[in-house]
C-alpha cells in the first residue's frame, strides 16, 4: 500500500538539535531556579538562618517558577521525542508507572507551592511542609528524568529489562549511568538557585552573602560531580574528548568562572548571561554523551529529510509573536509595578 | 512493533479515559472561562459594576488554580500517556505534526505567562492593562484550541492526507471546522458551568441572581453552539465510517446517543438554575457540572470508538499495526517485526495483537468469551477478528502466529467443557453456546441476525450447517465443539427460528 511514511524528519537534523538544545537550556534555567531555589529556602528556614520577608519573596515567585519550568520543558521533550522516539518512548515504556507519576508529583508539587504563597501571604510565614512537599515532587521528576533518559541511551538494556518485567515497574538499574550526573544536576540547580538569591537580595547583604555562599559552594560541589561523572564514562571518554564537545566543555568551564567573577562584582546581567550561556555548553556536552553512547544502536542522522518549511516559517512567526507578547506583557506587569 | 508493550492490568482505554476526559473538561474552561472572565471584567468596569469585578477577581483565582496546574499538568499528561500506550502513533503523529505542536507550544507559552499575570494584575495593574492581557490570554488560548483541532481531527478523519501526505491537506481534515465551531460551543458552555460553581456559594440575593442569570446565558449559549456544531461534525464524518458504526459499533453510538440525552439535562438544569437564581444551591451547580463532565466523557468515547479499528483511521490500527506494512506482515509475520521479545512468543503475539484493548480476565476480557471452547475456534475467531461485532483490526499476521495466539487464550481460560461450567453455574446452554460460537458476529435483532434462515430447519439440516459453516464462507469457523453443546446450539437455533415464524 503507498501510504504516506512517517520516518522522516521535518526539518534538518542540525536545525531540530539546535531547537532542542536551545529550550533544554531555557527549561533547565527555570527548573534550577526553582529546584535550587527550594532546597535554598528550605535550608535557610530550617536554620532560621533568613529573616521571614526575604524568605517569602522567594517562596511567591515559585508558582511561576514551576508554571515556566513545565511550560518551557515541553519543546524539549517535543523535539526530543522528534529525534529520538525509539529510545525515549521504549524507556519510557518499560519505566511506565514511574514515567507517569512524574505527571502526579508535578501536580502535587505545583499545588503544593501554590499553597505555600497563598499561606505566607495571608499569615507572613514559610510554610515549611509544603515547600517539603514540592521538594519531594522535584526529586520525583528529576530522578525518574535521569533514570528514563539514561535508559534511552541503551536499547540493549531497555530489551534485557524487558524481558524481566513487562508491567512497567522498573527504574534503570544502571545507576551508574545517571547517578552522579543526577547529582551534578541537583547541585548545578543549587548554583544558579544561589545566583538568583544573591540577584534579588542584592540590596540584602544577608541575602547576597547566602547566595553567594550557595553560589560558590554549588558550584564548587558541582564540578567535582560533574569531573567524577566525565570520569565514570571511561568507555566512551576518550572519544567524547576527541570531540567538539571537549572544546565546549572546557568554554563553559570558563563562563561557569567568569560568572562567579560578576557575581562577585554584583554584575547581574553579565554573571546570568554567562552562566546560561555555560548551561548551553553542558547541554551540549549531554547531548554528544547520547550520541556517543547510542552509537549504530540508533541514529538520528538516518531519518529522512522532508522539510515542512511552510509549517515551520509559522512557528517561526509564532515565535517571534510569543517573545515580542510575552516581554510586553511582563512591560505592563512591571512597569505597573515600578509606577505603583 | 518497533517499541515494547506496556502491560498494566488495567484497561488502555480506561486509562486514556480517565486522563483524557478530565484534561479537556478543563483544558475547554480553561478557553471559555478566559473569555468570560475578559467580556464580563470589560462591562463590568465601563459601568463601574465593583462587585462583579470582586467575583471575577475571586472567579480568577479559581480559575488560576485550577487551568495552570490541573490542565496543564493534565494536558502533558496525553502526551506521556499516548506514548505509552500507542508508541507507533505518537511517533506518526510527532513526524507528521511536530510544527503544528510546536506552534502550540508558543500559544501555550503565551497563555501561561498571560494567565498568571492577570490573575497576580488585578490590583497592581491599570484597568486596560488588565483587560488588555485578558484579551491575549484569551486569544492564546483559543488559538491553541485551533491548532490542536487539527491534530485530533486528523486522526479520525485524515482524508487525502492518506493519498499525498501533506501537513496541511491532513491538518484542514473533513472534521477540522465542525470540530472547531463545537469545541469553541463546549468552551462557552463550560465557562458559565465552572463559574456557576463559584456563584452559588454567594449568599442569596439580588447579585446572585444577576451572576447565575449571566452565566445560565453563558452555558445555554455554548449548549445551542455545541448542538448545532455536533450535528454538523457527525455530517461531514465519511458515510463509511458513521454507516459502519451503526451496523456493527454499538459502544459509539451508545455514547452519541448519551450525548444527545445529556445536552438536554444541562439544559433542563440550567433552565432550573435560572429559575432559582436568587438561591441557587451547591448541589444544582454541582450536578450541572457533573452532567457537564459526563457530556464530555461521553463525546470523546463517542470520537475515539468511532476511528476503530483504527488509531489514525485508515494509516494505523488501535494495536498499533500499520497497515502500509500490511504486506510484510503477510508474508514475514509478525513475530519478525517485534523489536522487544518477552521471550515467549505467545506472550509476545497476544500483546502486540490484542492486549491493547483486551485483557484476559479484567477490562473487555476474553476469557468470558472463550471460557469452554477449543483452541480451533480461537484461532478462527483470530483470524477473521476484522468480522467480529465491535469492528476490530484484522489480523495480519501468519496462520501458525494466529495458533500460537490462540494457545496462549487457550492456556488462560476454563478448559472445561461449556456444558460442565453451564451446569455449575446454573445457566441454559443453548443460549449461552450462542453467545459464545455464534454471537461475536450474529448478534440478535441487528443487521447480521440470521435467525431467519433457521426457521423451517430440522436439527439434523442445522447440524449440518454448523459442522460444515466454513463453507458459508465470511470467515465463519466450523462447528468444533463437543456434541452436547452442539445438541444444545441446535436446539437453540431453532427456538430462534420459531419465534422468527412467530
């Protein structure tokens, strides 16, 4: 039968990596705001390290934090599944249960910090269980994310669990692969949770002093992670290394220093953008691992090319609509606030 | 058959059910009551209505609560659970539609941000700001609407994109405006539905009245809109498809009828809710919200039970077999094509042919139905499964893989005689041998009843018949039964005869 086929790419390749790497690094600059700010806050509240309003201005922001994290995590994950439907759905599939509960912690992590504002708007206070709550939920996330997505990088694995079990209810057993990238991730979140406290306390030198020491001591902690995760990829390391992604790498490294030394200088912009940019550089380093560790197993680059150039100039135009709306808007809402 | 098989005891349908219905019961408010909010907050500050304005920055909290979190959350929900339970379509879908996604994904960004902004703006800020950022959150979210329209009609009717191929012959599908006008009707409707909940826990008095007066307008508005709009969309399905449904596919029709007896009990409540206006109680608001979601329920059991066999109707069928390899299947089988093995081939087969809508003994189980027969008839019932009631995907597969599917069920159920496990449950055989052999595609009192041919037939001419029905052709398998049963069937065949003659 001459159906239409579906194994193709709508785009080139390059143009769908660059797309996914670019919002990966967007959805991961919100996630860490809000994963790095949370474990903040719930550390300097059980410490009584923070006086209440500074404490509270953070927890307010969350909400928002979480409504961007989950709306910035959906292109990602759209052109991911784009490029790399096989693996990532065949993971997913034999992590089922816990794919799907990541939608039910979300849930309850959200409206647990919606709780949290509302209570320490009406009442002045830190709602400390609900901020544990979301904590929880993000941990969910992030542990079953790294799980999944590291499975998707084995299919012969993903063949061997499932053989074990059909049912959905395994997590990937080669923690190796995932857990000290995992933690390199909490503790990246930590840094740029530490960034944006020491950003908008700036005028709050208790404020400032914390960020920073959550700035420098996540980062600090992250490296080390990040080193003992490169090292644990000694089967693939030397080609990894051989690679762009080592000149990347090493680029990021660098930004990652070089927005400590604004931080220091309490030159926000430069810090940030430095810092988002080295994110940009890990997200690429992460995306080489894939490729790598994938190998013949599956390979993007074999799709057929049929480029929807007509669709795509629309989204394109919808793009540039949504940024243009979307800093308007933000105009309106602070500049009424400014005003006020 | 590229991806492993989820096995989850429970049923896919189910479970697409449950995430589906509650995301579009909100996702539809999260549009309409976007458009009540703005229209209402425009009147109410040109004529300098403070209380309304009071309600709608209450409504909006609500509103806030339960669209950003619950629909949004909801809405990936799909995502994830459409991957795991139909792997092959999602990634047609995501090849085929990626930009239509990701043009939605902007809408999405763009309502978000103006959700939270007017929700967090009513007091900080100006009045045409507010309404200005109303106003976008509004078209955001509609646009969104028109975007994903376009996906989900397509699966159900994707016309000459089967032929060509492309993003906007299949996108601007047969369904996509019907679709649309009815889905922009259920929105309007769910707007004054959900608001309503939020009024009637106003004290009674003048302003309640005034609140559910608008919003019974509201919801009866939406109602005509959506009533006229379903009529239209049933219209321009293919008369394949709606001709088919009511031959052999009694679980759709069931529903569009449901939808028809439900449109009318929201509106006879919410006649009721304006005539008690001024002390609506909960309990009414409630109910109408209820019915409102079991509407919903229904329409998308209605949509979803109509494309069977199929998934994409005509491209892939529910078990996720293709059918432009409907020729490989043929010839290698399908067991060559399965990517993840479970080791047993059996257990493979019956996954990837069946298990994604049957289970063995929960949801739509087939142990009822094969329960006292032989592993013959199970292997004929699974090769001429695309005969069977219900309109089923046929099976492409080779006739050993059919054997060993049928072994599999075989191995599962009661493999005591039909007469023994009728006798130990008290119930008549004849009928109930019926139900079993013939009743899969001969249902009583529809188009494919035989019961005429029976009448004036003597026991030993039907005996004949079924132990020779192989050659009536039409898939039928041949009688293969023990002998009491087949005396019993006889028997019963005849009794349907009679009363024919009667």
């Amino acid at each position: 039968m001459n159906l239409p086929n579906y194994e193709f790419l709508s785009a080139p390749l390059w143009l769908v990596t660059i797309l996914h790497l670019v919002t990966l690094m967007l959805h991961f600059a919100a996630m860490n705001f809000l994963f790095g700010g949370l474990i903040i806050v719930i550390h300097a509240g059980l410490r009584k390290r923070w006086d209440d309003p500074t404490l509270l201005k953070f927890v307010r922001l969350f909400p928002a934090a979480m409504a961007a994290t989950v709306t910035l995590g959906v292109a990602p994950l759209l052109f991911l599944q784009m490029t790399y439907p096989r693996p990532v759905y065949a993971a997913a599939i034999v992590s089922g249960w816990f794919w799907l509960g990541v939608i039910g912690a979300v849930i309850v992590a959200y409206y647990a910090l919606y709780w949290s504002a509302l209570r320490g708007e009406r009442t002045g206070k830190v709602c400390l269980s609900g901020l544990l709550l979301a904590l929880a939920g993000v941990v969910y996330v992030s542990f079953v994310y790294s799980s999944v997505f590291s499975m998707a990088e084995r299919p012969a694995l993903i063949q061997q669990l499932y053989a074990q079990d059909q049912s959905g209810r395994v997590l990937n057993p080669a923690t190796g692969d995932y857990l000290l990238r995992w933690l390199h991730m909490v503790l990246g979140a930590v840094t740029v949770g530490g960034f944006f406290v020491g950003m908008l306390g700036r005028n709050e030198p208790v404020a400032y002093k914390t960020g920073k020491a959550y700035f420098v001591g996540g980062m600090a902690l992250a490296s080390v992670a990040g080193i003992a995760y490169l090292m644990s990829l000694q089967p693939i390391l030397a080609r990894l290394m051989q690679t762009r992604a080592s000149w990347v790498l090493l680029v990021a490294i660098l930004l990652s220093l070089g927005s400590l030394h604004f931080f220091f200088k309490k030159n926000f912009c430069a810090s940030g953008t430095m810092l988002l940019v080295s994110m940009l550089g890990m997200v690429y380093t992460r995306h080489i691992v894939r490729l790598l560790r994938l190998g013949d197993q599956f390979r993007p680059d074999a799709y057929r090319i049929a480029p929807q150039w007509g669709p795509f100039a629309l989204f394109l135009v919808c793009f540039v609509i949504m940024l243009a709306l979307v800093a308007y808007m933000l105009r309106l809402f602070f500049g009424a606030k400014r005003a006020a | 058959m590229n991806y492993p098989f989820w096995d989850v005891p429970i049923g896919y349908g189910l479970l697409m059910a449950v995430i589906a219905v509650v995301h579009v019961f909100v996702s539809h408010f999260a549009i309409g009551g976007g458009l009540f909010l703005v229209v209402t907050e425009q009147r109410a500050r040109k004529t300098g209505d403070q209380p309304m304005l009071e309600f709608l920055a209450k409504l909006s909290k609500f509103f806030a609560l339960t669209t950003l979190v619950f629909g949004a959350l909801t809405g990936v929900g799909i995502w994830f659970i459409i991957g795991l339970l139909n792997p092959t379509a999602t990634e047609a879908l995501i090849h085929n539609y990626v930009w239509g996604w990701a043009i939605e994904w902007t809408f999405f960004v763009i309502e978000i941000t103006a959700a939270l902004l007017y929700y967090y703006g009513w007091q900080r800020l100006t009045p045409a700001a507010h309404l200005a950022i109303g106003w976008i959150y509004f078209a955001a979210a509609w646009l969104s609407l028109v975007i994903i329209n376009g996906i989900i009609t397509f699966m159900l009717t994707p016309g000459q994109w089967l032929v060509n191929g492309e993003f906007w012959t299949g996108f601007f599908n047969p369904t996509y405006w019907p679709s649309l006008v009815m889905r922009t009707g259920v929105c309007i409707m769910l707007a004054g539905l959900y608001a309503l909940l939020v009024a009637a826990r106003y004290e009674a008095g003048d302003f309640k009245k005034r609140l559910v007066r608008e919003m019974t307008t509201w919801g009866l508005l939406g109602l005509v809109i959506t009533a006229a709009a379903q009529a239209w969309y049933w219209g321009a399905i293919p008369a394949t498809i709606t001709t088919k449904a009511m031959q052999i596919m009694p679980i759709p029709m069931q529903a569009l009828r449901s939808t028809v007896w439900l449109a009318a009990a929201i509106a006879v409540l919410l006649v009721i809710a304006r005539a008690v206006a001024r002390r609506l109680p909960v309990v009414v608001a409630g109910v109408l919200m209820l019915t409102g979601l079991a509407w919903f329920g229904e329409f998308e059991m209605f949509r979803e039970a109509l494309r069977k066999p199929y998934v994409i109707t005509g491209y892939i069928y529910g078990n996720g077999v293709e059918v432009a390899l409907t020729d490989r299947y043929k010839k290698e089988g399908y067991a060559a094509q399965i990517v993840y093995k479970t080791g047993d081939e059996g257990t493979d087969l019956f996954l990837h042919s069946c298990r994604s809508c049957h289970t063995i003994d929960g949801y739509h189980a087939l142990k009822p139905a094969f329960d006292g027969t032989d592993r013959k008839f199970i292997t004929a019932i699974v090769r001429g499964a695309h005969l069977l009631k219900g309109n089923m995907p046929p099976f492409l597969g080779t006739p050993a893989e059919a054997d060993k599917i049928a072994s599999y069920i075989y191995a599962r159920i009661d493999q005591r005689p039909l007469a023994e496990i009728c006798r130990a449950e008290g119930i008549d055989l004849g009928p109930r041998a019926y139900a079993v052999r013939c009743g899969c595609c001969h249902m009583l009192g529809t188009s494919h009843d035989k019961s005429k041919s029976f009448a004036g037939q003597s026991a030993d001419d039907l005996g004949t018949m079924l132990d020779n029905s192989a050659a009536l052709g039409d898939g039928m398998p041949d009688y293969t039964g023990p002998t009491e049963e087949r005396a019993a069937l006889v028997a019963y065949l005849q009794t349907l005869g009679k009363q024919v003659k009667k």
